[in-house]
C-alpha cells in the first residue's frame, strides 16, 4: 500500500513539475508579442536597418521628412520634437471597441514634446540606445519613425509604466545640434 501511495504521490508530482514548465507567463507573452511585431516591422522593405554602435542589435527607421543639416555625434547635444509609444496588443489597431462595447484607447504615448510643441533638448549618449543610434544618423531637419527593440530600449526591466521587453516606436525630429 505504501509502495503505491509513494508511486502515485511521484507521478502526481511529475504531472505538476511538467505542467510548470510548459506554462506561458505573462511577461512570455508580452516578450514574445513585442518580439513578434518588431521582427515584422523588419521584413517591412518600407523601413531601413541601421545597426547600434554598441552591437546589441539594430533598429528600423522610416523616413517622414528628409533632413539637410549636419550629423549629431555621442557627444553632441541635440534639440528634438518627439513622440514615444507602443501599443498594448500589437495586433490591434490604435483604438477599437471590445466584445463588451468598451473603447479601448491600446496605443499609450509615453513621453511626447507634442503638447507645447517646443523642442527638448537632450544629450544624444543620454537616451536609450535606440534612440541615440537613431539621432547619429539623422541630418537636421529630418523626421524619422523609429522602432526600436526591447534590448536597444529599456531592456528586460523597463522603466516607470513601461514594462520589460516592450518595443518602442518614435517620432523624432531632429531640429538642431546646440553649440557648445
């Protein structure tokens, strides 16, 4: 009796540990999402790779408005207009109403200069690396869409409401190198 008690208590366990391990969390998913919806922003021919100085990756931009000024390097400080967002689930558009007649507002801007329109500026090493590979390679004047993956951004932890492994889109434009 002990015998089958012990050998049904081990199957039971090997049933749990074994449904653990296939279980898909949360953050898997969301990764995974954000992961999925960059890689197809690269296979778009609309966007251009552009590979990050630091060899952790690379981002896809999209030129809006072609620049004819000088060129930002690291160690310049530039003035931008810029919006940051992403989307909640990526495979939704921007707003759309729910099963239950909610409107759901899915893409959240998290940080934008569009409200007083006036440029911040910002030193280009002082930004997430995507955002500063983007800028050394703009020209003033010019207006790009960035997208920018979870490694290039604020990697596996993110910051404030931003949760790890989330793609990042912009709009930047790039109004001035400041002179110092």
């Amino acid at each position: 009796m002990r015998l089958r008690l012990s050998l049904l208590t081990a199957v039971c366990m090997a049933i749990l540990f074994t449904a653990c391990d296939e279980t898909e969390t949360f953050d898997d998913k969301w990764k995974l999402d954000n992961e999925a919806q960059f890689a197809s922003i690269a296979a778009n021919p609309e966007y251009t790779k552009i590979n990050s100085q630091s060899g952790k990756g690379f981002i896809m931009v999209k030129e809006i408005q072609q620049g004819d000024g000088a060129t930002p390097y690291f160690t310049d400080q530039v003035k931008v207009l810029y919006t940051g967002w992403y989307k909640n689930i990526w495979s939704e558009p921007d707003t759309y109403t729910d099963d239950k007649g909610n409107i759901i507002y899915n893409k959240v801007i998290f940080d934008t200069t569009s409200n007083n329109n006036i440029p911040r500026t910002l030193p280009v090493s002082g930004v997430v690396d995507g955002f500063s590979t983007a800028l050394q390679h703009m020209q003033v004047g010019a207006k790009w869409e960035v997208w920018i993956p979870w490694k290039l951004g604020y990697g596996e932890s993110g910051s404030g409401n931003i949760q790890g492994y989330t793609t990042l889109v912009f709009e930047i434009e790039l109004v001035a190198i400041v002179e110092q």
